[in-house]
C-alpha cells in the first residue's frame, strides 16, 4: 500500500500531466478548459490550482514540485478567456457547497499577500497568474479591492518583491484607464501617493526603493509609448524629495526615475521642469562624495564609480541640455566643472564617466548662458595643458583631452573664450607643439586613405559593374531571341 507521500507525488504527477496536455495544446484548448469548467469537480480543481501556485497547504500539494507550479501558472497565462471568467461569473448546474467554494475562489488566491512574508519563487508564479487575471478581468479585481481595501495594504506590505510591485504597476495602469462605467482612478492615484511616502519612509531600504522606482518608471515608460495615457495624477513627483530620498540611499533607482521625469515634463509639464532648479547646486556635492567618502575597490584595486553616480551623470547632462541659465549658473557657481575634473583624475580608466563628462564640458561652452564661462575656460585649459604635457601619463582620457582642446580652438570667435585661453601663459606653446604633434597622428588617416572615401568609390563601381554586367545579358538576350524567330521562320 502507497504511503502518503507517494500517493502525493503520484496525484501531482496525474495533475501535473492533465495541466500539460491543456497548456501545450493547440487546437483543442479551448474545448479541454470548457470540460475542467464544466466538469463537477470544477471547484476542487480550481481550489488545487489556487493552493499549488499560492503554497498554501492542502490535502494533496503540501510540497508540489517544480512542474506542477509551472504547469499550474502557464495554465492561468495561457488558457482562454472562459478560464478566467469562471472565476467571477456564475455557472449553473453546481450544488450549494460546490457554489460557496467557487464563490470564495479568488479571495483563496489573493490572500497570499496577507502573509508576514512570501517566497521570491511564489511571487514570481503569482505574477504570472494575477497579471492574466488583470488583463482579462480587471474590472473585477478592482472591484474586488474596492470592497476589500485591506488587501492594498496587503499588497503595499511586500514592496520588498519585485514581482508583486509589478503586479502593483499593473493595478495602477488599469485602474487609472477612463471607463464609462466604473472609475477606479481615485484608488489608483492613492496607492501611487502611498508608494511614495512608503519610499521615503524606506530610504534607507536600497531594494525597496529601487523596486517603487521601477513602478513609477514603467508607468512613465508607457506613457512614452502611449501619449493618450494620461497619468498626471499618478506621477506626482517633487524633484527635490526624490533627489533626498536618492542622497539618503545607496539606490540608482531616483536618478533613473528624475531622468525620466525631467523628459515627461518637457513634453508634458513644462512648469515642473523649472522645479529641477531647486536640485541642481546639489549635484556637484554629490559628485564630489564620489572621491572624498566611501570609496570601494574592484578586485584590481580599481576605485568604482558606481551606477549610482553614473545616473546622476546622465541626468546632469540633461538637466544641461534645458539650456536653462539658472540650472546652468547653480551647476557651474557650486564648482561642477572643477568636480567633474577631479572625479575624472579620481577614475582614469572610466571610459563611459570620461565620455559623458566631455559632454558636459561641450554642452555648458555651447549655451554660452554662463556669466563666469572665463572661470570654466581656465580650469578646463589648465586641466588640458596639465595632462598632455606630460607624456608618460598614460590615463584612459588624453584622447578627450586633445579633443576638447580642439573644440576650444574651433570656439575662439566667442571673445570670453578667446580672452580665457590668452590668459593661458602655456596655451599657445602647447597648441603649436604638442597639440599639433597630436594631431598629426589621431586626425590623419592610415597611410592617407580616407577607409570611407575608398569604400564609397568600391561601391559605386561595384554598382556600375552590375549595370554593365546586366546591358550584355540584356544584348545577348535579345540575340537570342532573334536567331529564335530566324529559325522558326525557315521551318515554316
């Protein structure tokens, strides 16, 4: 006689084999749902599915294996819309307790998240399986929580799950939809205020913040994909909040979620970009923690920049892009340009910090908005004669240096940076002798030939080729043809 446990994974395994053949059907999915729908046990099947995607325990699935969770969540994903509506709507033929169960099968799965806590496996396969609910039912679901706003909280409590914030993202962008019959929006922009407060709350909690981030980045990401979403209520972000919540954490999260938000509001708000002026003399601060404080080593004893601070660099590059003047001054008056050079000695072999922080350099001389630009043209000439005067230095940015040093020359009609480089005592030595020499090497090409010029030639004769190549088997063709008729013509 069996023991308990094997009659478990004998059952599993029976399951596990009927789910499958539904899932990996093609064409007669539609009918093999319609018979579990329909069949007397509908309830307890659906009871087991809930129970096995959801671990909770059960006569058969205390320990369901691998297979019978995927088979049970791909069957949620994949079956057709009949699958999901026996959730919700009523179905005769059914006794009285088969009803009550039924009746009680969608709050059995969705209790998961009253838990104190749920496995990172589990909330992967409730995704899956709330995320087609949603898709297909979502009036429902948000019915369902509007009469029972508990299970918000409940959901709000595991912010610490990327996988149940995603199903967070994906109640928020439904119920924020404009529909005839319902409005859920006013639970929508709720949750999104809470989130926010959440995250402050948690600034100290990296994943966490991170994981609130992601949901207002992917709302914003939709948004850009979809320009009559309107999530004006839900994005409710103040610039200098999140840029403290960022200070206070580890989290590369606030900077992508600024970065973002600074590009909605150009398009969507334009008054809330002048609200990034509030934030932007506290950047150079930040940079400047990157060399001073805390400073972690790789297994080559490489300082890291960290994503964290390259983020920030990306968004000040936008935030120099505005060409708002007074983004632009507060950058430069709390000593950006001197930071960002002392942060690119600090990491000399940062290729994307280096390449992102010419950038800047170019973008602030292009606005030529700046009233103490001479003061930018000193340190960036001083910085640029420093490091290419000396040839041993091998660092990672001397080819940014030459180029930046070209650029300055290509700007000498501006007055203010012709007056700064004459200030230069070395500037004009160093332009004649090591500059040129520099360039005679990077701006010449390879034995003089230009590899773009050769291969437009190449192709350009290559394309007259086929021309020539198709006029003679056009011509002989055509000769073809004639000896053709030639010799139909004689044997008639």
């Amino acid at each position: 006689m069996e023991n308990p446990q094997e009659q478990q994974l004998t059952f599993q395994d029976y399951i596990a084999t009927q789910l499958g053949s539904i899932v990996q059907s093609d064409l007669l999915t539609y009918q093999k749902c319609n018979s579990i729908i329909s069949h007397q046990y509908s309830t307890w099947v659906y009871y087991e599915l809930n129970s096995t995607v959801t671990f909770n325990s059960n006569s058969f699935n205390r320990n369901p294996t691998p297979q019978l969770l995927f088979q049970c969540s791909e069957l949620f994903e994949n079956a057709n819309q009949e699958f999901i509506d026996f959730l919700f709507d009523p179905v005769e033929g059914l006794s009285e307790d088969q009803v009550e169960t039924k009746r009680g099968l969608f709050r059995y799965l969705i209790s998961v998240v009253e838990q104190d806590s749920i496995a990172e496996t589990t909330c992967g396969y409730f995704y899956k399986v709330m995320n087609s609910i949603i898709q297909k039912r979502g009036a429902d679901v948000w019915n369902f929580l509007e009469n029972d706003q508990r299970i918000i909280s409940s959901f709000l409590k595991h912010v610490d799950q990327p996988h149940i914030c995603r199903i967070i993202t994906e109640l928020i962008l439904y119920g924020n939809q404009p529909s005839k019959i319902l409005d859920y929006s006013y639970l929508a922009q709720q949750i999104s205020d809470r989130l926010f407060k959440i995250m402050a709350k948690k600034a100290y909690q990296s994943n966490i913040v991170d994981n609130i981030c992601e949901i207002f980045i992917e709302i914003l990401t939709r948004k850009s994909q979809n320009p009559n979403l309107d999530i004006s209520q839900l994005i409710l972000i103040k610039p200098s909040q999140l840029f403290q919540i960022a200070v206070q954490s580890n989290s590369e999260g606030p900077h992508s979620l600024l970065t973002l938000f600074l590009e909605y509001a150009k398009n969507n708000q334009q008054d809330q970009v002048d609200s990034f002026i509030e934030i932007s003399h506290l950047i150079p601060l930040e940079f400047e923690k990157t060399y001073s404080n805390n400073i972690q080593y790789d297994r080559h004893f490489y300082k890291l920049f960290g994503r964290k601070n390259m983020k920030l660099l990306f968004l000040t590059l936008q935030l120099i892009q505005l060409n708002n003047k007074s983004i632009n001054s507060r950058l430069i008056n709390n000593g950006l340009v001197n930071v960002l050079i002392n942060t690119i000695q600090e990491f000399p072999f940062h290729n994307q910090l280096h390449f992102t922080a010419f950038a800047i350099f170019e973008k602030l001389i292009e606005s030529e908005q700046i009233d103490n630009i001479q003061d930018m043209i000193d340190s960036l000439s001083n910085f640029i004669v420093i490091q290419l005067l000396q040839p041993q230095n091998s660092v990672g940015y001397r080819a940014y240096l030459s180029k930046l040093a070209n650029y300055l020359i290509d700007k000498q009609y501006n007055p203010v940076i012709l007056k700064a480089l004459k200030n230069n005592q070395q500037w004009e030595g160093f332009v004649q002798t090591t500059l040129q020499n520099i360039n005679q090497v990077e701006l010449n090409f390879l034995f003089n030939i230009n590899p773009r010029q050769a291969s437009n030639e190449q192709d350009s004769g290559n394309i007259q080729q086929d021309v020539n190549q198709q006029e003679i088997k056009t011509e002989d063709s055509s000769q073809e043809n004639q000896y053709q008729d030639k010799q139909l013509k004689q044997q008639e």
